[in-house]
C-alpha cells in the first residue's frame, strides 16, 4: 500500500490494533474520517488524547470513572451488601440497562487465564477479599462469563472467600451466587442482551 499517503497508511495501521478489526475495515474507516469535516476530526482526536487521562479507577469498585469513589459506589440508593463482581468496566453498562440490579460491583479486571500468564495476582481479587473483610457485604454474586476463563476464576474467587469465611464467623451469613444458566455458553457478558441478562441475574444461584 505504499502508494498512499504515510498518514493513512498509519492510520490503518492505528485501527488495525482494535480488537474485531481487520485490514479491511481499517481502510474503510480511514477513509470514512477523510470525509468529515475538519472540526469533527479535530473534536475525535481531543477524545482520545485525552480519554486516559480524565478517567480514573474508582478506589471501593475499580470500575473507571471521572469520579473517586464512582457514582454508583457514592449513590447511597444503592445497596453496598450486595456486589456484582465482573471482569470488565464494560459489563457494568449491560447490567445497568437490565434495569434489575440495585447493588455495587467489583471490577476485577480480567479473568484468570493460565495461557496469557495472567494469574489471580493480575486481578482484582486481594482487593474484593478486603471488602468482604469489611463484614458489610452479604451477597457477592459472580459474574464472570461463561467460558473457560469466567468459570476458573468465578471457582478460584469462591475458594477464596470460602476460605475467608472458615477464618471469620462475622462472614458467616455471606451468600455466594453464580448467574443462572441460560447466558450462552462461551459467550461475553458484554454481548448478553438485557432480558437475557435480567433473567440470569434473577435466577441467579448458590454456588
Ligand atoms: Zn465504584
């Protein structure tokens, strides 16, 4: 492709590093921005220089924010004894649109995954184990997806607290779920639509 110009040649290669994009729709979207107009473009750009730097993590949930604590951990509506713990910010936004789901969450940032050398270390896991310490949670549910990865960690993440709960009787009433089957197997949380999703959040089970 050397006879483009460099900044669409590097462009491309720019969208080529999104995930689902290929060489293709790389090309396609770069040439979709060279007809917008200049203000547009300049307005994008300012959004991705500076995504990173006006969102933070919040410090109670690790979802990101503009906030610390988030707004969900601040708005006292919510019920903070009941924690939805994901792997990914993203996941938020699809229980949010359920509708069903008043508690808090607790982002974990991935999930286990031997294969990319990714460890319960790399996760968010000490962090959930120290606000369960807290002895004001009563139900953790764990919705990691359910694939390979979702289902070692949502076990590791049981074992865990399980262990929690042998050493401290003040956790004795914690419940621990697990969403209700129905979500496809192998399938991202992020793309459960929201009956779906509200459904396996109400039939949710022990685990
Ligand atoms: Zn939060």
């Amino acid at each position: 492709m050397s006879f483009l110009p460099k900044t669409i040649e590097t462009l491309i290669e720019n969208f080529q590093k999104l995930p689902g994009i290929g060489p293709k729709t790389a090309s396609r979207l770069t040439f979709y921005l060279l007809h917008m107009p200049q203000f547009e473009l300049e307005n994008f750009g300012k959004n991705i220089v500076s995504l990173k730097k006006s969102v933070v993590y919040c410090s109670v949930c690790f979802n990101i924010s503009s906030t610390d604590p988030c707004p969900i951990c601040s708005d006292e509506a919510r019920d903070e004894r009941t924690v939805c713990v994901i792997e990914n910010p993203i996941e938020i936004l699809q229980f949010e649109k359920t509708g069903k789901f008043k508690g808090t969450y607790h982002v974990l940032h991935g999930a286990i995954n031997p294969l990319n050398n990714i460890g319960p270390d790399e996760l968010k896991i000490g962090e959930l184990l120290n606000r369960i310490k807290s002895g004001k949670i009563k139900e953790i549910i764990l919705a990691t997806n359910p694939n390979m990865e979702g289902e070692a960690t949502a076990m590791y993440v049981k074992r865990e607290i399980s262990n929690l709960k042998s050493q401290n009787s003040r956790l004795n009433s914690l419940k621990i779920t697990r969403l209700a089957h129905g979500l496809p197997v192998g399938a991202d949380l992020e793309f459960a639509d929201e009956i779906t999703l509200g459904r396996a959040l109400e039939g949710r089970r022990e685990f």
